[in-house]
C-alpha cells in the first residue's frame, strides 16, 4: 500500500476542492447564460417601440387608420416617424418604399442650397455699359443681366435706373440689352406638364426674370378683376406689375347679387394673350389669378425699359437681348434678399420657381453651369452629408412637379433628424408652414389646416400636393412634451384633396401622445 506524505494529501486536498469550485462555477455561468438567452428571446416577442411611447398604443392606432380608412385602398401610404431627439425610428410603414414625394422634395432642395449657397447667399443683377458717357449720353449700349434673381420687382427697376441717373446718364444712344445667359436657355423642367405651362407654378425658369408682388413668384403676374358698379357691365381688371407686356382679351360680365360667380383665365400658348371670361355678381369681393408669362426675359427687359423711360432717359436704339461682351464695365450691381428670407416664401407657399432656380443656381455656382442637369448632381453629391441614401432616390426637378421623382418617407425623416445639426437650421425651420397660423407668410400653405386648439401651432411641416399625391413631413410637438419627426407619403389616390384629411388624422393620433 502506497504512503503519502501529510504535503501531498493537503496537496491533493486543495486541489480537489478547487475542480469543485471550477465545476460550480461552470453551472452558473450556464444558469446565467440561459437566463440571458431567455430574456432576448422575449423581447423579440414584444413590439418594438420608443422607450418614451412604451405604454402608448401608437402602433395600433396608426395601423388601424392606415388599414381601414377607406380613400387609402389601392392607394400607397409611406410613413416614417422618428424621435426628434434621438433620430430613432419609432413607427414605419413602407417608409422604405420610393413613392412621389410632390413639394415635399423642396426639403431637399432647401436644405442642399443652405449647406452649398448659404443663409447669407445673395442674387446679383449688374447693369453694365460698352461706351463712354458724354454730354449725359452713353455712347453704346446698355446691358441688363441678370444672374438668378426671382425677387426683382418694377420698384427694384426703378431703383437701378435711379443709380443710372446718379452717374449723369439722360440718354442711351445704342441698345438697352437684357442678358439671361448666366443659366442655360431651357425654360421648363423635364416633366412639367403642358397643361401647367401658363400657370404661376409652372412658370418658365430664366437668370432674368420679375415678380409681380413681395410673394415672388418669378416669371408670373397677378390679375385683379373687380366687378363693376353696374349690372351687364364688363369687370374691371388690373394687371400687377402694371405692364402693357401682355394684352387682356376682357370677356367678363358683372351679374346681380345673387347671380354666379364663375371666372376662367386662359394664356395662348406661346403668347402674351390672356382672356378672361365668365361672371361677377355686383358687390362681390375681386377675384386674383396669378398667371405665367411667356419669355419672362423679355418681360424684365420690359419693365426696365419702362423704368428708364419713366425717369426721363431716352433710348436711341433697340430694346433686345443678347449677350454681356466681356469689356463691359459694371455701373452698378443690384442684391437681392438673403437666402435665409427667401426661404419664407419659397417653403411657405412652395414656390415652385424658386425651387427650380435654386437648383440651377447651384449648378452654376459649384459646376459653372446653370442648368437642371448639373444642379440636380449637386444635390446628389451633398445630400449623403445629412445621412439621405442618394442611390434609392429618382430626382427630376428641384419642386417636386415632375411624377418621376421618386423619394422614400424614411429618406424625408431622416433628413429632417439630421439637420437639427447645421447652423442654417432655425432658418430652414422658420421657412415651415405652421398649422393653423392664419397669415399667410407664416402659416403658409396649412394656414387653414389642424386649426383645432389641440394641433394649431403644435405642427410645423412642408406640404406636397399633385394629381393623385398628397404628403405632409415636418415635426410635431406632442401632448407629452416630445418633438416627433414624421414624413406621410400618400401615393395614388382617386382625390388627392382626401389625402389632406388623412394626413391630418394622423398627425392629430401623434399630438395626442
């Protein structure tokens, strides 16, 4: 029989109760491990919501709404909702699916000219000269060029003449020249449709252009047509800016009090001829149409031309366009308003032009073109900088007119998440619509939706309108206190007017959380 010294059998001792110690561990760690895969395993049973909306039933409410309202069936919903906070995604519906986002793709193109151009950014128009002034008479021509501008209005031209005069100027014995070569010549974006071609919003794109009034809405003027102070009369109508530019064909009537009110406006393709037809009931409030002109280049070089001969100087030649020849010398260099202001009229009232210039204007700036083409590849180079998957986007224009542009809702919210982070932002938020504000340029174009106290003022969101698409994305303040991001892209719809009262709904579900 063996013997073992007292060290070897404390030796062996020890090291029995340390593989007993090894093996109780080993069989928690298992019960541990076990413990851990059991609770994954439940959460993955249980619906993935916000932290914040936990005890909400957001989901289900959405749902229902989405699945049972009736004008959404055969139609597409996208939605995506985010945590303003966090930029976590906390309700989804086909928010990856690419859908026709109409105005809301002015979010990208605001946001694309804020981080390239600038709040700060500003449109020149130079007024230039080829010869020498003698005995108050330019010997040679005038030049008129613009570079983008859509805020120019008659008073504007009669400002920059009024610093012509300053110079002792009186008389120009050549040409007054309008020179609109800083953009290419092509007016209208690829898929605008023709029917829109004598509307305000779907007025032609020119680096000369004008406004009728402080909403600019470039390349456009605004007629007023007043019913007359007795029966079987014609309706009076005024044009702003007052311009014999375009001649009105008035086939108006004014009716008795009760009788109907009923106007149509009619532009002849590729004329200045608009006939107004129809009725106004005596006493009625005056009815205002915007309206498209055909060659809004000409139509500047019109009312500067009509500036210069308000102000006494004369012109010996032509009035005509052309191009600026390098040797020109700048007598004077107009500004316009900041970016940062800009922004107000074109996001509040979606200004389609603005959009369209915007995108040109970048084009020219960063690539030394004005065209659609290379603006548009401007905005696809600087919109991955805000997170936006450029690769699953179609883009067609700056406006969202065209049917082609293609835009996922999870695209919009993101997008809206990450530029809480640029210093342009509280520009670019100031330029939203605010629902229920009642003026103009501050409720914008849902100044008469969400009126009700619980949802006025709560929602700030650009809004998107074409035939058969309606979308709404921007940020909602909740009965909580949280700001959520939403994007709701309603596609193919019978009544896109229908898509308005859905898209209310849902936000008024998000209000109440």
């Amino acid at each position: 029989m063996a013997k073992f010294s007292l060290r070897e059998v404390e030796k062996v001792c020890f090291l029995g109760r340390l593989y007993e110690k090894r093996e109780s561990w080993k069989r928690i760690l298992l019960k541990r491990l076990n413990l851990i895969i059991l609770i994954i395993f439940i959460a993955a049973l249980l619906p993935q919501t916000h932290p914040a909306l936990a005890d909400d039933n957001l989901t289900q409410q959405l749902n229902q709404l989405l699945n049972e309202e009736p004008h959404l069936q055969g139609a597409i919903a996208g939605v995506s909702i985010r945590s303003a906070a966090t930029g976590e995604v906390i309700y989804d519906h086909l928010g990856d699916v690419r859908l026709r986002p109409a105005s809301n793709l002015k979010l990208l193109t605001a946001a694309t000219a804020l981080s390239v151009l600038g709040e700060d950014y500003t449109f020149k128009t130079e007024l230039l000269a080829d010869g020498e002034v003698k005995k108050k008479t330019l010997q040679g021509n005038l030049y008129l060029k613009g570079k983008g501008d859509p805020t120019l209005l008659k008073e504007d031209f009669d400002k920059i003449v009024a610093e012509l005069k300053k110079l002792g100027i009186k008389k120009v014995a050549g040409n007054v020249i309008g020179d609109d070569t800083w953009y290419d010549d092509v007016r209208y974006s690829a898929d605008l449709p023709w029917s829109d071609e004598q509307t305000y919003y779907g007025a032609q794109i020119s680096a000369l252009t004008a406004s009728p009034t402080k909403e600019y809405d470039s390349g456009s003027i605004l007629l007023q047509v007043k019913p007359s102070s007795s029966e079987g009369s014609k309706a009076e109508v005024t044009v702003t800016p007052n311009t014999d530019f375009v001649k009105i064909i008035n086939q108006t009537e004014t009716v008795p009090e009760d009788g109907k009110k009923e106007l149509t406006f009619e532009r002849e393709h590729a004329k200045n001829v608009i006939t107004i037809t129809g009725t106004l009931p005596v006493k009625s409030k005056p009815e205002k149409e915007w309206m498209g002109v055909w060659e809004p280049t000409k139509f500047a070089l019109a009312l500067f031309k009509q500036s210069l001969s308000e102000q006494g100087i004369q012109v010996s030649g032509k009035t005509k366009t052309g191009i600026t020849p390098e040797t020109a010398r700048i007598l004077h260099t107009h500004s316009s308003i900041k970016l940062s202001e800009l922004l107000v009229p074109f996001m509040k009232l979606s200004n389609n032009g603005h959009a369209e210039t915007l995108v040109k204007e970048m084009g020219k700036v960063v690539k030394g073109e004005g065209s659609w083409e290379k603006g548009l590849e401007v905005m696809e180079t600087e919109l991955p900088k805000f997170g936006i998957n450029t690769k699953t986007l179609v883009l067609r224009d700056g406006s969202g007119i065209s049917h082609i542009n293609l835009v996922p809702a999870s695209q919009l919210s993101q997008l809206l998440y990450t530029v809480q982070q640029q210093k342009w932002y509280p520009a670019f938020l100031h330029s939203l619509p605010i629902a229920g504000a009642s003026e103009k340029l501050e409720g914008g174009t849902l100044r008469s939706r969400m009126k009700g106290p619980e949802v006025k003022g709560k929602v700030i969101a650009k809004t998107g309108t074409i035939s058969t698409v309606s979308t709404i994305s921007g940020y909602v303040t909740t009965k909580s206190g949280q700001t959520l991001i939403f994007s709701i892209l309603l596609n193919n719809l019978l009544d896109d007017a229908k898509g308005k009262k859905i898209e209310d709904q849902l936000i008024s579900i998000l209000v109440n959380q």
